[in-house]
C-alpha cells in the first residue's frame, strides 16, 4: 500500500502550526530529560492553561465540576490530568496515555570508586539501551539528592555550554581487535558503562599512606561535590542521579524536517498528548492524560502504569 507522503498535505497555515508545535518540543526534550523534570514542565505549562492542583482544590473544599481543569501529581513522578466535561463519568472518558521516562544510565547508591587513577561511577543500564551507543559520548548528570540535614538538592552537570561533562570511556581502533570480533550485543557489556569523572588528585600538604595515594582522585571529586553541591559520599545512598547524553535537541537534516534529541521515546507521544488536551478548549465528554514512568521496564513499581 503506497501513502502520500505527509509534507505534501500540509498548508502554508498547517506547516507553520507543525513548526511552532516542533519547537515547543524541543525545548520540552532539553527541559525534561528525566521523569521528574518532564513533570515539573508538564505542571507548568499545565497552569499557565489554566489547570489547578487536585490537592489544591480539595484544601480548599471546592467540588468538581464540569469545565473544571485539574491536574494530579504521584511522587514527582507521574501526572493525571483532567478537563471535566458536562457527560455523566458512566459514560466514559476520553483518555490519552504515554511514558516520560526514557533509557538511561542509573548511578548506583555506593558508586564512588577509583581505579588506576581515574574516578568512576558504578552504573546500571534503565530500559533498553544498545550499549555500544552510550560511550566516547559526552554524557550529563541529572537527578536530587537528599543531604542529611533533609535538604533535597536538585544536581544538573554537563548541560551549561561551561559545564564540564562527563562519559563512558572506549578502547582505540587499534586497541580493539578482539573487541571488534564480538556481536553488536556484546561489543561492550553492561558491567564496562561506568562513567568516568575524574582523574587528577588532590593536592597534598604531607607525605600519605600508599592507601591514601590510591584514593587521591577519588578524595579530590568528594571535594568538589562538597564545594559545589554540599554532597558528601554518604549522599549518593539517597541520591537519584541518571545520566544522559548531554547537549539540546537539534533540528536534523539541511531542509529541518527532523529533530535530533535524547528521549524521544515516548516523549513524542507524551508532549502532543499533553498538549492536545490543553489546547481543547471545551469538552462534551471528560478528557484526560496520563503520563507515566517505568515503562521501560514494564511498567511496575508505584509510579509504573500498573
């Protein structure tokens, strides 16, 4: 079956509605590279349309009613939102659903450790990555941490064009002989994505210990850590930190008909959703979106679609 292909449908008016909605877009997929940044955009523009809390409205002993707009948020995570129409609920809801998260990198929760010198952070694969695409790239740090005091600091490295960044390392070409006769599967396994983060010691005002020597790199990015976020190494065990590739989403192609940009799936599904439902401007029967986490693997947990 042949279909005509889609740019030749749109009108002058149509093509330029398509391109405002693709910029919206991308500046969604730069704000929002994990879960909870996709639901702490997806609240604002969801309340500049209009739309109050649930919890809001129930403090405030206000009933639901119809043309109301509501929106509901589960642990920063997940968001339900509802524009109430004038049908009975019996009747049924007209209901979109997508996922915000995307595959990843996840630190672990002890992941500070040195090696010959260099500083790394244990990780494990989110989702389903081929893992060959995630080195000799540069990678960010997105995620909180909860300090001790109970603070609950929000840490975004590698994403300002002064950041530093940081990523997974790869052999050379002539180096990797063996490497280059394995299976695209296997050509680097899940145990060797361990991102690189440092390699220069901290200064030393005495003589130390070999121990201490061997620890040096280590000692320099705690220190670091400290200065710049208040994290200490007993942080990381309360900490949520995911890395991603860094940079913004681009326009793809001479002619700009494509975007290139980190977390595509499901978000191409997640924004227009969203925003078909806050651009509605009256509804007969109740609309709804439901935006999501942990699809990618399989949807379980308390913030997961079951």
């Amino acid at each position: 079956m042949e279909r005509r292909n889609a740019w030749l449908s749109y009108k002058e008016a149509e093509e330029a509605e398509m391109e405002k909605l693709a910029k919206a877009y991308r500046e969604f997929l730069d704000k929002g590279k994990t879960e909870r940044e996709c639901v702490t955009e997806i609240v604002k523009e969801a309340e500049a349309a209009g739309y109050e809390s649930l919890e809001s409205k129930i403090k405030k002993g206000e009933k639901i009613k119809a043309g109301d707009k509501v929106y509901a948020v589960g642990m920063k995570k997940i968001i339900a939102l509802f524009h109430v129409g004038y049908e009975e609920l019996s009747g049924g809801m007209s209901i979109l659903c997508a996922h915000i998260d995307s595959p990843r990198l996840d630190v672990k929760q002890n992941p500070l450790y040195e090696d010959t010198d260099l500083a790394y952070l244990d990780t494990h694969y989110y989702g389903g990555i081929k893992k060959y695409q995630w080195v000799a790239i540069p990678l960010a740090l997105h995620g909180v941490v909860a300090l001790k005091n109970g603070e609950c600091v929000e840490v975004v490295i590698g994403e300002d064009a002064c950041d530093a960044v940081v990523g997974v390392s790869d052999l050379l070409i002539h180096l990797a002989a063996k490497q280059m006769e394995k299976k695209g599967s296997s050509v680097v396994e899940g145990e060797d994505l361990d991102i690189l983060i440092g390699s220069m010691p901290s200064a030393s005002d005495s003589d130390n210990t070999d121990e201490e020597e061997k620890e040096a790199v280590k000692k320099n990015i705690l220190a670091i850590l400290k200065e710049k976020y208040g994290i200490e190494e007993e942080d990381f065990l309360s900490a949520e930190l995911e890395a991603v590739p860094a940079g913004p989403a681009r326009d793809y192609g001479l002619d700009r008909s494509m975007i290139m940009g980190y977390g595509h799936d499901d978000r191409v599904c997640a924004y227009p959703s969203l925003i078909a439902l806050l651009n509605t401007p009256q509804v007969t029967r109740t609309g709804v979106c439901i935006l999501v986490d942990k699809e990618e693997i399989g949807s379980v947990g308390a913030t997961g679609m079951h």
